[in-house]
C-alpha cells in the first residue's frame, strides 16, 4: 500500500484551488494504489441507488480517473462539465479528488457530489460523500 499520497512541504505551496498550504494531497496516486482505489469506489459505490440513471461529472484533472474508474464499475455514464450529458439522466454526480475550496465542485449544476479527500472546514455541503475528511488547513484563503 503507498503511503506518500500525504505530502509535507517546509515551505508552502500553491494548490490548484488557489490557496497555500505546507500539506499536498496526491489523488491521484491514492488512485494507482489498487487497494486505496478499491475501498474509495466501495465507499462510494453505497451511496448510487440508481445506476441507469445517474451520470458522473468528471472536474478537470483529479476528478477525470476517478470519475471513469467509478462510472465502469456502476455501470452509469460520465463526462466533463462542458459537455452535453446523453439521455436523461435523473442523478448527476459531480466528481473530484481532493476538495480544498470547493470552489470547483460549486461551478458544476449537479444532485451530488463524490471526493476522495475534502480538507475540512474549508467548505461543506451536505449532498458531499468524501472518502476521508483530513484537518489541512490552508496558510492564506484563496482568492
């Protein structure tokens, strides 16, 4: 099992969202551990009633292999935020590795959504499955 998708930094980084922080979640190589991948897609597996009617938003770069590895095992569609979603469906599903402002998952007009790790306290909505919540706090707000 890998155990460096937590990872410290002495000096603070930029993240994707924006904001700064001494600590970098990598979700994807929380993916390419087959055993952390599994128990993730499990975890989320619980929460989809109906898989002939949902489809999975895929947010841009973490969210892309989570989002295709969760669709082939649920059997429902999935895609981009741009793009047109096929049939009609009656859940759609935003899905994201790591959520640190949750800003991303905001921009997306959706039931639900699923994320690997959120970073607590930096944004909650309820219809939000997470695998793990994890206290990283961030050095300065995002903007």
């Amino acid at each position: 099992m890998s155990d460096d998708w937590l990872i410290y930094h002495e000096e603070p980084i930029t993240l994707h969202s924006g904001g700064k922080s001494h600590w970098f979640v990598d979700g994807q190589r929380i993916f390419n551990d087959p055993h952390l991948r599994e128990s993730v897609l499990a975890c989320w597996e619980r929460y989809i009633f109906y898989p002939a009617l949902t489809h999975l938003i895929a947010i841009p770069r973490g969210g892309i292999s989570w989002a295709k590895a969760f669709a082939d095992r649920i059997g429902a569609t999935w895609g981009l935020p741009d793009d047109v979603i096929p049939g009609n469906p009656r859940y759609v599903y935003a899905v994201d590795d790591v959520m640190t402002t949750g800003a991303s998952l905001k921009s997306v007009k959706c039931n639900g959504s699923f994320v690997v790790i959120a970073r607590r306290g930096v944004f909650f909505k309820p219809e939000m499955i997470a695998w793990a919540w994890i206290d990283l706090e961030l050095e300065e707000a995002a903007s």
